[in-house]
C-alpha cells in the first residue's frame, strides 16, 4: 500500500469529521426552549393575598389633611381618642395639620407565620401634602373574608422631596404615599392545600395543551408513571406522597424540572393608547402590496379686530379667522415579500416608513387581506 503524505492524511481526516457531523445534524434533536416547571406552573392555592386596612398617620410638619375638607380624618382621629380614654367634646373644631388618613396595603405571602414581618405600602386618602417624616399608627390589616390578618406600626419612608415658598413649588417624585419595610406583623396564618387531601393541582400560566402535556411527562419521567395527570390545556394534577416531610421533598424535585416548550402561537399585540407593536418570533408574513401615505390637516387661527368711526358709539368687536390646510403625501405602491423569520418581517414593515400609529391600521389590514400570519390582540 503506498504511503500517504501527512497533506492527504489530514484531509482525509477532515473529511471524516465533516461526514460525522453531517450525520448527526440527522438524528442529533434541535435546541428547544427549556424553562423550568416554577416558571410555567403554580401551585393552586400556594399563592399571596391581598390586604388592606385603613389608619392614621401622625407627627407631619404641618403637611397633613385638611380638616375643613376631609372630615373623616378629624372623626377617626375622635374615635381613637376615645379609645385611650380621652373624650373630644361634640362640636369641637379640631385644626390639625400634622395628622393624614391613609390606605394600608400589604401582601401576605403563602406559608406566612404568626410573628413574621411584612412591608406594607400607606397612601394618602386626603389632601395631605406630604407624608415624610410621619408616623403610622397600629392599623389592623384584613383580608377579603374580613378577618385581620397582621397588625400595621412604624414610621414612613417617602422616596420624594419638595420645596415651597413665595409661590413657587418644587417637588421631585411622590410625597403622598411611602412604604413601611417590616411594618407589620403576621397575625394569622393561611391554611394552604399542600398537606390537605392526596394530589395538588398544577396551573399553568398560559392555556396551552402542549405545555400541559410536556409538564405531565415531565414529571413521570422524573418520579414514576402515573404521578402526574394533565386535565386540560392549563390544569396538571399531581399524586402526592404521604407526610409534610416527603411532600416539602417531592415539591423540591419537581418544580426544578426542565419543561420543553413548542413555539408560541403567533401574535401581535396592539396597544392602542401608546401605540406600541409587539411581535413575537412565530409571526410570518405572505407576499403582498402596501400602499401608505400620510394625510395632515393645519389650522390657523388668526384675530381680527373690528374698530368702530370716532364718536359713532360702536364697539370694538373681536373675531377669529381661521384658516384650514389639508396636505396628503402620496404614498408608493410598497411590494413585501414573504418573511419567515422575525427580522424578515421587521425590515418588511420598516420599509414601509409608517409610525408605530400608522402601523395600527396596516397591520389589521394585513390581516384582513390573509397576508398576515398572526392573532392580533388589542390591549
């Protein structure tokens, strides 16, 4: 056999690893999206709640409500007093200006304790001018059932600053709302399903039946056949083991678990009062004609005085004149191609030279004439 130079050698071997990696483009599966099961499921149940509550805040420097137009702040402020023991005679004209209503919201947070810390957010209800430096008196915070579930206290942290004299004003953010870090404690505790019965119930963030089904066998593959059950496109449930213990473990495990996801449906969502356009990845377009021109309509308006003759007792009369100009561009007959990627589809409607607002109305046309490869959904 004759012998090879190492010229020859190295090509041949180059040419092998170019037939290795052409056959494994055949069978080696493509990069899907991965997310993992926290971040397309919760559990039903495992969730905040909402709180709110309603309070006092005192020690302002003069920037609290006014009671002449806010009356319930002096009423609340009577029957707190008269709580301690101290009685406000009927009648009584109480001008304080260093005492604001406010709105107390928190959220209390699955598995919260008896004892544990909450922030809460106070906002004005009142005219009160600033809230800095004041004082949140305890206010009892409750849920949607009515019951109280944490008891609110502390002092206010205002993020904005603000300056007046002879006039003028300056204030840099909002001075009528604050936020109290760990100003309320948990005074009841949520009862969650996690212990309760022997499955919990997977809900997807999108209804999605692929979704649903990856996540099933996501986690069959994981902890057995049969663990798992998909209901409907956004509803998975789950056959729990016995014990707080092995159920705590059995969450840990799955909820890291790596769910393969199919491409979204294309969409394009609308947003009318910003005019803003979001497309996503899926969107394609079919070859069509775009004509598109821009139509501007002025108006002027001009005084005219009417001055009447010395001593012929007329008055001076005054109109406007208004002078209307309308000025449409002509628009080009523009030739899209079909676009089958995203940044297809973008330089295609870049070319068109339309504002975000013009794109309103040619994308729903688009649409309308099947050249469009999308749900479109105004929000």
């Amino acid at each position: 056999m004759p012998q090879l130079s190492s010229t020859e050698r190295f090509l041949r071997a180059l040419i092998a690893v170019a037939a290795v990696l052409a056959s494994a483009a055949l069978w080696w599966p493509s990069t899907a999206q991965a997310m993992r099961l926290k971040e397309v499921a919760s559990v039903q149940g495992v969730r905040n709640n909402q709180l709110v509550g309603y309070g006092l805040v005192v020690g302002l420097d003069g920037t609290g409500d006014q009671t002449t137009s806010t009356p319930f702040t002096t009423q609340s402020l009577a029957a707190m007093l008269q709580q301690m023991g101290v009685t406000v005679p009927p009648g009584t004209n109480m001008q304080l200006k260093n005492v604001a209503a406010v709105m107390v919201t928190a959220q209390l947070p699955p598995f919260a304790q008896p004892g544990q810390q909450i922030d809460v957010n106070v906002s004005s209800l009142g005219n009160a001018k600033s809230l800095r430096g004041g004082t949140l008196i305890a206010t009892p915070l409750k849920g949607a059932d009515g019951q109280v579930y944490a008891l609110a206290q502390g002092n206010l942290i205002v993020g904005g600053a603000g300056a007046s004299a002879a006039g003028s004003k300056v204030q840099i953010n909002h001075l009528s709302a604050g936020r109290v870090p760990e100003g309320a404690t948990v005074e009841r505790a949520v009862p969650t399903p996690l212990s309760q019965g022997d499955s919990l119930q997977l809900d997807l963030n999108s209804s999605d039946f692929n979704t649903a089904r990856e996540v099933a066998r996501a986690i069959n593959t994981k902890m057995g056949n049969g663990i798992a059950q998909a209901l409907d496109g956004r509803v998975v449930r789950v056959r729990m083991p016995e014990g707080s213990d092995a159920r705590v473990a059995f969450m840990a495990d799955i909820e890291n678990i790596d769910i393969a996801l199919a491409t979204p449906a294309a969409k394009v969502v609308i947003n009318a009062r910003t005019g803003s356009v979001v497309v996503n990845q899926s969107v394609t377009l079919n070859p069509c004609a775009v004509a598109h021109g821009s139509l501007s309509v002025t108006i002027n308006s001009t005084p005219v005085i009417s001055q009447p003759a010395p001593f012929s007792k007329g008055e001076t009369v005054s109109r406007d004149k208004a002078e209307i100009t309308i000025k449409q561009e002509p628009g080009s007959l523009i030739s899209l191609p079909a676009g089958t990627k995203l940044a297809d589809v973008v330089k295609a409607l870049n070319s068109l030279g339309a504002t975000p607002q013009d794109l309103l109305a040619i994308l729903q046309a688009m649409k309308t004439a099947g050249a469009l490869n999308a749900e479109i959904e105004v929000i």
